[in-house]
C-alpha cells in the first residue's frame, strides 16, 4: 500500500491549487464526508455551522496570507467544492481540536548521525480514515522554490521540506490558552514555514503569527540547526537538539505552565532513549527501526510509537474507523532532499523514497 503522489508547476497560487484538486477530488470529497459525519454525530454541531465558523478565518488571512487563500481556492476550483468547503478542511484542526494524542516527532542533526546528514521526521497519528484521504505532493512553484509535502487531500500542508534544506513536522498540544476564536490556522503557519529559504525566516513568520490554538511545530535546516517551537495564544516557547537530539510528543516540555490535557509523557521521551542509544550511528534503517517501537508502559496503552489501534476501539461491527493509529511513518533527509515515507504502521509497511 502506498500513498496517491502527484506532481504540480505553475507561477501563480491559484493554479497550483487547482491542480491539488483536479488530481486529489475523490480524495477530498472522501475527507470532507468523514469530517461532516464527525462534526454533526459526535460534536452534534451542524455542517452550516461549521462553514460559517471557518469562514470567519479567512479576514486575519487576508492581509498577511492572501496568496494561500487563493491556493484554497484554487483546489476548490479544480475539485468543483465550495470555498466553505475547503476552508473546513483548512482550519479542521482549529475547529476540532479532539483529544488525539496526534504524533511523535523528531530532529537529528549531524553530532547524531551515522554520514553527518541532518533529518526531520514523525509517526502522523490520527484518525484511521485518514490515511485513505491523504496525499504525497512535489511542487515546483517556478522560481526557485521546490518543496515535497504529505497532507489530507485539500489542505495546504501537514509535513514537509523544501529545496532550500527546511523542513517541517508537527503534533497535536492543548493548553488553558487555547481560545475559540479565528487566528492564523495551523495549516497557514506550516505553510509559510515550508517555503521559508532558511531557519531563521520559518521561526520568524511563526512568531509573527496571531494564533488562536496550541500546536508543536518540529522545524529543522540541512544548515545543521533545529528548533522545536511549543506554540500558543500565549506564547512561543523554542526548545534546540541536545546532543544533536530532538524529540517531540503531545505534552508540553517546557510549557507545563499552561498544558491542559497533559496525556501520557512518553512517547517523545522513548525516542530519544532509542536515538541516543544509537547516537553516531543512525542512518536512515537505524531511525526506521526506532519509529517501529511498540514499547508501551502498559498493555491496555495504545501510546507506543508505532500505534496501533486497540481492540476495545472496535464496535460490534469491527469498525475501527473513530480510533487513532499510525497513519504514515515520515522521514525529511534534509542533508539529500529526499523522502522516506511509509503507508500505515511503520512496522508493517515499506519505506518508499522520493527524491526532491
């Protein structure tokens, strides 16, 4: 099993985006049947409520982030969907914000690695249906810019890296900040972050940026450089790599102040045990073999790295569709540009390259 891929040129942001929908509509009417059916059964919150509240976005957008507006068009366009549509899909994580424990993410710098190559990765956790609405892309934008990204099929971005050595991950946080009101949506911030042409420039438009909600954002730089950037209403708290490691799950690490759901603290920890205890020697198989872990602190845990989903998630039917499980297993050689990326559960499914 492997990922739908496409690739997409074109000068303008429109255009791009109407090549996103034209290849991925079944994809994104998929997504948007899943979402609709979430939002009205179990968040009881009707689908016209639910357009409104994420068209109320779109005015903090305009003036700082209008071109990725016209992208979100543009993929509504190609697909034949609604603007309201797409701006559900684009701010899901604003207007959700369910109790996911979605991900565990890292950086690797070259102090940590077998060749000295710097890399950004994570296990996506999250809903298993996903994963049938996701979506590789390379982009050639044209003037320099060249980026490969996953994401649900009509977002703009989840997980990335560019031509210029950036690279992105992120995961799930909630804090006491978090406020139900429009801010920059995360999707947005990934974004500008992806087509940054340094480190400096990705951790300055995240700063910069009027959030809402809580998120972790994994950036990293084939400069040799990483920050992980705990990001709230409140404010943005930067960690770097110790010892060339940086690992990330879904609690605050430095911002304990203001965490809200605290989940289970170690996920993010485990990784780093594993990566440490192969420090100078990872290489590509040697952090496959570390997402792979099914350590647990318990045998009614689902949190291990490599996540699968409980038995207890199934209903009388065996559907398992509701329960979050390893998505994709996702690793950035920023040092090469290129991409390893799994379908599914890592310890199941093959890592397939994709070369920027």
């Amino acid at each position: 099993m492997e990922f739908q891929h496409v690739k997409i040129t074109g000068g303008d942001a429109f255009e791009r985006g109407r090549q996103h929908g034209e290849f991925a509509r079944a994809n994104i009417e998929r997504g948007l049947r899943h979402y609709q059916d979430l939002f009205e059964h179990e968040q009881h919150v009707s689908w016209k409520a639910v357009r409104e509240k994420a068209m109320a976005f779109v005015e903090p957008l305009e003036k700082d982030y209008e071109d990725l507006l016209d992208e979100v068009r543009g993929i509504g366009a190609g697909a034949g969907i609604d603007f309201e549509d797409m701006m559900v899909l684009n701010t899901r994580y604003e207007l959700l914000k369910f109790p996911i424990q979605e991900c565990t993410s890292f950086s690797l710098l070259s102090a940590a690695t077998q060749n000295g190559h710097v890399y950004v990765g994570m296990n996506w956790d999250n809903l298993e249906w996903m994963r049938d609405s996701a979506l590789l892309m390379t982009v050639d934008e044209g003037n320099g810019m060249r980026y490969f990204c996953m994401t649900e099929a009509g977002q703009l971005v989840r997980h990335g890296f560019n031509s210029f050595g950036i690279g992105i991950t992120t995961n799930n946080l909630e804090s006491t900040g978090d406020k139900d009101q429009p801010g920059v949506p995360t999707n947005f911030m990934r974004r500008r972050v992806l087509t940054s042409h340094s480190l400096q420039e990705a951790v300055d438009s995240v700063r910069r940026a009027f959030r809402s909600v809580s998120c972790n954002l994994m950036i990293a730089s084939a400069e040799n450089d990483a920050c992980d950037m705990e990001v709230n209403p409140v404010r943005a708290i930067e960690m770097k790599p110790y010892n060339g490691i940086l690992t990330h799950a879904n609690h605050f690490a430095l911002g304990m102040d203001i965490e809200r759901d605290s989940g289970l603290h170690f996920r993010d920890e485990r990784l780093r045990s594993l990566f440490a205890g192969r420090s100078r020697e990872l290489e590509p198989e040697g952090i496959m073999a570390c997402l792979k872990d099914h350590y647990k602190k318990s045998d009614h845990s689902h949190e291990a790295i490599c996540k699968h989903t409980p038995l207890e998630h199934e209903d009388m039917y065996g559907n398992r569709a509701n329960a979050s499980v390893t998505i994709a297993s996702q690793i950035y050689d920023l040092t090469d540009r290129v991409a390893y990326i799994c379908c599914g559960t890592p310890c199941t499914g093959t890592y397939r390259e994709y070369k920027l």
